[in-house]
C-alpha cells in the first residue's frame, strides 16, 4: 500500500511539472484586463499571449518597473517552486518566502471577482516583494487606506501559509515570467518606451487536460498492479500452504497394524474469523482559501493621472 500511495504521488508530481517550463519564452502584454485604476495605476489581473497562448490572465509582481499595452519580450521562466537566480526580488530578505506570500495571494486573487479585492490584493503582492510601496502609498499617492488593506491581506496570506503548513512545493503551479533585459520590441517616440525592463509577472498554472489524462491512468495502472500483486501473493501462499500440508501427509509412517477405523468420521469446527476492514477516519479540513477581505480605509478621490500608454 505504501509503494502504491508513492507512486500515485510521484505521478501526480509529474503531471505538475509537466507544464511548460522553459529558459526563454516570448510574451505580450495585450490589455491591461478589465482596466481598473487604483492610485494611478493598473491593477491586475491583465491578458497576454505567453508562450503562444492567447488571453492568459497575468500577474504583476514588479512595481518598480513599467510594461505597455503591445510590447513584446523575452522572459525567463521559473516557478514559485523553484526560483530562476535572476528573479527580479531575488535579493531581498526573505524572498523565498515573500514569492510564496505573493502567490498565495496570486491565486486568491484570479478566485475572487470583487473589485476591491482585486485592487488590494494588488497592492498586496507588490507590497510584498518590494518595500518601496509603502512610500508610495504613504508620500507618493497618499492612501493609507489601500496600504492598511494591503497589509492585511499580506497578514492572512502569512496565517494560512502557517496554519495549512504550506510549503514551496505546494506552489509549484505558480510560475514566474523575469524579463530577459534588452529583449523589448516597443517603442515610444522613436525609441524605447522606458529605460528599464519591462515588468516581471506571475502566471497561475493547472495541469494540461493531457496531463490530468496520463495522472488518471498512471493511477489505475498503479492500483491496478497493487491489486494483481496481492492476489498473486495470495495464491502463492496458498499453493505453499497445499504443498506443506501434502508433504505432511507422504511423511507420516502407516502402521503395520491398522486401526479400525470409525464409521463417522469426528466433525471438526473451524472457528471463522470476522474480517471486516477496519475503518480509518479522515479529517477533512474546510479551510477556505479566501479570507475575508481586509477593513479599508477611506480611497482618495479618483486618480488624476492616466496609465501610460505607448504611441
């Protein structure tokens, strides 16, 4: 039984790590979602073609840089799981554990339609990976509000990861696009849209139909043999137990005299056994993923400034 759960998970790993995961990968920022502006900026999810693959919900993670609306890089891909050494927080204290923080957040964030969990939980993974955005929300664009909801949403993010005992493996599903620098295609007045790179994003991955296909029958192929492991098991202890009992009987020594024997032979009762499986019970923890959303303060009025947009 053991060697039976182990295999199902290895299977299981595989169907995981069998998304597409390689060193570069071409991407396109095609909107900015559903456009949403909160404090002079865009709040995700927006849509881009990743790897081919059109109207993928993408993530930012990265507030220091910008991207825009058509522009086209190469990117590096990694996963939560197992970080790229050039990620874009991969310096700061604790990054490991901040990208874990980030998506956890990333998930709850494409599972809610609430516009302003959205907009917090937005807020909530740039605050998590870069500390700047509390100057930002703090001088920049005064909104104690947004920062406090961000941080608590970072605060439930940190309790579940605990409480659940989550740890990197569980988001491997996660994946992180780095931009290769140098790699933009857009340009701005005859030239490149901004001096840096464009930004880094997360994207939320599950296993290809394909792949959930080859788990399920990976699974009953492993049972499957479990199964014919313990009947042949079976049938060879019995065949054993026969060839013992014959070789008892062959070596026992008749009697030169025999004894008469009774009519009736003695009736001999065996004492069946009750076999019934014993039941383990299973706890099945109704933990939610997400939590309620975070107090907010009062928002500022509307923003004045308009996301960039290239010419």
């Amino acid at each position: 039984m053991t060697k039976t759960l182990g295999g199902m998970a290895i299977l299981f790993g595989m169907a995981i790590t069998a998304l597409p995961l390689r060193a570069d990968t071409a991407m396109t920022l095609t909107s900015a979602g559903a456009g949403t502006v909160l404090d002079g900026v865009y709040t995700s999810p927006y849509t881009g073609t990743v790897g081919g693959v059109a109207n993928t919900a993408v993530i930012c993670d990265d507030f220091a840089d910008d991207s825009y609306v058509g522009e086209s890089w190469s990117a590096t891909v990694s996963s939560v799981a197992s970080l790229a050494g050039n990620v874009k927080w991969g310096s700061e204290t604790n990054a490991q554990q901040n990208y874990e923080i980030a998506a956890w957040l990333a998930e709850d964030l494409l599972s809610t339609s609430n516009k302003t969990a959205t907009e917090d939980i937005s807020f909530a993974i740039w605050l998590s990976l870069d500390p700047g955005v509390a100057s930002y929300l703090t001088s920049t664009y005064s909104d104690p509000g947004t920062l406090a909801a961000a941080q608590g949403w970072i605060a439930a993010a940190q309790n579940a990861i605990t409480a659940q005992n989550l740890t990197a493996a569980d988001f491997a599903n996660v994946l992180v696009y780095t931009p290769v620098a140098g790699t933009a295609t857009i340009s701005c007045n005859s030239g490149r849209c901004a001096a840096n790179s464009p930004q880094e994003f997360l994207v939320v991955r599950t296993p290809e139909p394909g792949s959930l296909v080859l788990l399920l029958c990976g699974i009953l192929a492993v049972t499957g043999f479990a199964k014919r492991s313990r009947i042949a098991t079976a049938a060879a202890g019995a065949s054993a137990a026969v060839r013992l009992a014959t070789a008892g009987r062959a070596a026992r020594p008749r009697s030169k005299y025999s004894a008469k024997r009774s009519a009736t032979p003695a009736k001999t009762r065996h004492s069946a056994r009750s076999r019934r499986p014993t039941k383990i019970p299973r706890s099945l923890a109704a933990a939610t993923r997400t939590p309620a959303a975070p107090s907010r303060g009062s928002r500022p009025a509307a923003p004045d400034r308009a996301a960039e947009t290239p010419d």
